[in-house]
C-alpha cells in the first residue's frame, strides 16, 4: 500500500444538504449547502453533487496535466468537465454516477 500523500477532511454540520456548513479542517473552504430546486429545494447555495463534480474535475484535469509533462506536451487552454449525476431508483435508493 502506498504511503498517504494528503488527507481532507471536511465536516458538514447543521441540516446537510438543506442549508448545513460544510467546512474544511484548515477553513479554506466554507459553503453553506442547499437541495437544488431541480429536488424541490430553495437552490441558492451549492450542493454536494457540485461540490463532487468540482473536486474530481480538478483532480483529473491535474492527473492529466501531470501525465502531459512526463511527455512533454504542453497543453494550453485545457479544460475538464464533470458531471455528477444523483439517481433515485424505484427501489427508494439514491445513487451517484459521474461522466
């Protein structure tokens, strides 16, 4: 097992995903979260699905930056989008998928 580079830790308090704090350990990142109004929220604030979606965009995009400088390739306005799809089955489950 490869030995641990970086660990984030971010604690959500209050109400989750309908208006709770998520807050990292250093306090870099502080948002306030709200159930989209996609889901029959108020919407206003961000939501874990966005919150997911950014983070793994920019771990890819930094993966494929990294694998571009091993072969030295430059790349210049290079982008990744994310998509985190959540699902409700009919078996009352939810689910998350991302492109």
């Amino acid at each position: 097992m490869a030995p641990v580079t970086y660990t984030a830790r971010v604690a959500v308090t209050g109400e989750g995903r309908n208006g709770g704090t998520a807050r990292s350990e250093d306090g870099l990142l502080e948002h306030t979260l709200a159930i989209p109004k996609e889901l029959g929220g108020a919407g206003g604030a961000t939501n874990p699905e966005q919150l997911l979606a950014a983070g793994w965009a920019a771990c890819f995009l930094g993966a494929l930056r990294r694998a571009a400088a091993t072969r030295h390739i430059r790349l210049t306005s290079t982008a990744i989008t994310a998509e985190i799809t959540l699902t409700h089955g009919d078996d009352g489950e939810f689910s998350l998928s991302a492109t």
